[in-house]
C-alpha cells in the first residue's frame, strides 16, 4: 500500500507535463524517507533535467538512505543529459520503486541491472498499467518508430458529423469542446483534409482558457486545393502548416500555397489521395510522436483502413440531425460483414457536459 500511495504521486507529477516532453516521456518522482516525502521532481521537456535528478536536488543531504519512486526506469545512457543511475547511485539512494521498465531499447532493463550492481534494492511494476497508459505515445513511438494516432470525431445520436447542407456549428456543446482543445493542446500534430479546410475555414489552434500550445497543423490536400487565404494558413499561431499534396497537384497552386508561407510536400498517392501509411511514416521522420485526426469521413476511413489509429475519441451528442445525405463520421467502402468491423478495447464511457465521450483503443484482432 505505500508503494501504490507514493507512486501515485509520482504519476501525479508526471502528469504535469503532459503534452510538453515530447519525444521524451513523461516522468515522475518522489523520495520517500522514514514514512516522509524529501523530495519531488518531474520532467518538464526535452533537454531539461530528468525526474530523478529533479528530486534528489529538492532532496539535497536527505536524500541519501531513502526509497525512490518513479514511473519509468531511471536511464543509464548519456543523451542530452547524464544517466540518472549514477545521480542516484552517487546520492546514497537505498531502494528504488519503478512503475515500469524502459521500452528505449538503449535502456530496458539495463537501467535496472546497474541499480542492483550498485547493492540498491529494486522493485518494479507499481501501477505498471497507469504509467504505460499515462506515456502510449512515447512507447509506440520508441518501439515502432510511428507516431500515435488518435482519431477524434463527434456526432449527433444518429451518427451524422454534419447536416446535409454541412452545418457542423456546433454538434457538441463548449465542455467537450473544451476537450478537444485539450487534446489539441496533448498531441504534436493535428490533421485534417482539404475538405474541412473548405467547408469550416479552421484555425485549428488551441483555445483554452489559460492559453495553451498550438500544434503542427498537417492538411492532406492532394490537388493542392486550399486556399492561399485560409486561415490555417494566415492565422497568427506560430506553429507549423504542412499541406500534404501528391505529384499531381497543380504547381501553380503548390507555388500560391509556398508564397502563403505554407510548407507543400508531395508524397505518393493511393487510390488517388494522399497514402496514408506514407503520411505516418514522414510525421515520424520529423520528430512528430503523435497525431490528433479531427477530419471528414474519409480521412477517418483512410486512417483506419492504413492500420496506423491507435486510439479513439468519440463524442456523442444527445441530437438527432436526420437526413440520407447527411455525412457521417466514417467513409470509404466500410466493412463488408459486421463480424469484419474494426473493434475497440479498453473502453472507457465519460460523460462530459451533456455530450457522452467513448475512449477506446484499436483491437488487433
């Protein structure tokens, strides 16, 4: 019980950073000594000290004989920063609590192994399942190399996205908009296709109450279609707009895009859109570790189709819209049989408002 209360608050304050440590995770740490906290840390970003680094200097002299409790393996490799091992080795810690091992395969388990060489107690798995869900984004990104994708959508009760003359203003009221702000302000990219460009004219910025951070704003266009004066374009966020187009779009549009101050990149083409697969992989060449998609039905049809979603935000709305030409949230050809219909596990149902939420995660069975 007191290694679940401690590592508890460690969780807490990995948490803090949430969304701000990319391609880092998220780590937490706390030290414990005769039944009292001596010490707290967490890692704010890339480039900036570890966890445990940060709580053996709030520690300072205390921290020698104490119990470290953090939510992933402490490195024992030189990065940007010194392996934390030997910070913790050189402090006089005497036994250290991990939530979880390392899936960096320049640590996973070695971290570990030196702690033990060094006569320090170690033990762990504590609240294994929380810290993994609480860092999905870096253990994909670290284990395949491709970023972790979440697909965000909200419909009315009867499954529409939008009303047949393309209203979509608004399907949930402002508390789950405020989430998807959240998640926007969570994730490293945020995607959509030329479609929504056309019908919404979105910013696609963060808009919290305190602020929040912007992230690469990723259009798949593959005619080059968006308009030079868009707002995803000529908005005053500093973040990044890819427009994403194939060799086919029409160069004098690709060079009114450019001279917008958008970037164009042109990747291969699949059924006469933009490949999917080739789109994940590109992101992850550029350091992206994860992807909010908040498109139409067939970017979503797209991405699920290319085996690259791992997670799913769904939003109901307690409004029923009608309508045969009405769109709804998934395109494409679908699902020939319902027992070949893609599955969702772990599901979690949170009301959020007056909006109903369903979490899930892509089956791979």
């Amino acid at each position: 019980m007191e290694d679940t209360k401690y590592m508890k608050m460690a969780l807490d304050l990995a948490a803090t950073a949430i969304g701000r440590t990319s391609p880092n995770p998220m780590v937490g740490a706390v030290l414990v000594k005769e039944g009292k906290v001596v010490g707290r840390g967490f890692h704010a970003g890339a480039g900036t000290p570890h966890a445990e680094v940060m709580a053996l200097r709030d520690a300072g002299d205390g921290a020698g004989g104490s119990t470290l409790y953090v939510t992933l393996e402490p490195c024992c490799h030189h990065g940007r920063t010194g392996p934390c091992t030997e910070a913790v080795i050189n402090a006089g810690v005497a036994r250290v609590v991990a939530a979880m091992t390392d899936p960096n395969p320049l640590v996973a388990g070695k971290g570990f192994a030196r702690l033990r060489q060094a006569g320090l107690e170690v033990v762990w798995g504590v609240m294994e399942e929380e810290a993994s869900r609480l860092n999905e984004v870096f253990i994909k990104y670290i284990a395949t190399g491709k970023p972790f994708v979440v697909l965000k959508a909200a419909v009315s009760l009867d499954g529409k996205i939008a009303t047949r003359t393309g209203d979509s203003r608004w399907i949930t009221g402002p508390k789950a908009r405020e989430y998807g702000h959240r998640l926007r302000d969570r994730y490293d990219a945020i995607m959509v296709g030329v479609n929504t460009v056309l019908a919404d004219n979105p910013s696609l910025t963060t808009r919290l109450p305190e602020g929040g951070r912007d992230p690469v704003r990723v259009v798949l266009d593959s005619q080059a279609r968006t308009p030079p004066g868009s707002v995803v374009i000529n908005s005053s966020s500093e973040a990044p707009v890819l427009i994403i187009t194939t060799t086919k779009a029409p160069e004098e549009r690709v060079g009114l895009l450019k001279k917008a101050g958008a970037e164009v990149l042109a990747l291969p083409e699949s059924e006469g859109r933009v490949d999917m697969k080739a789109v994940f992989t590109e992101l992850a060449r550029r350091g992206i570790t994860s992807v909010l998609i908040e498109g139409g039905g067939q970017v979503h049809a797209s991405a699920i189709s290319s085996g690259g979603v791992d997670k799913v935000e769904w939003f109901i709305a307690p409004k029923l819209i009608g309508g045969v030409e009405a769109p709804g949230p998934l395109g494409g050809q679908g699902s020939e049989t319902v027992a070949g219909a893609t599955l969702l596990e772990r599901v979690r149902v949170t009301r959020i408002g007056d909006d109903i939420l369903v979490e899930g995660y892509i089956s791979n069975q």
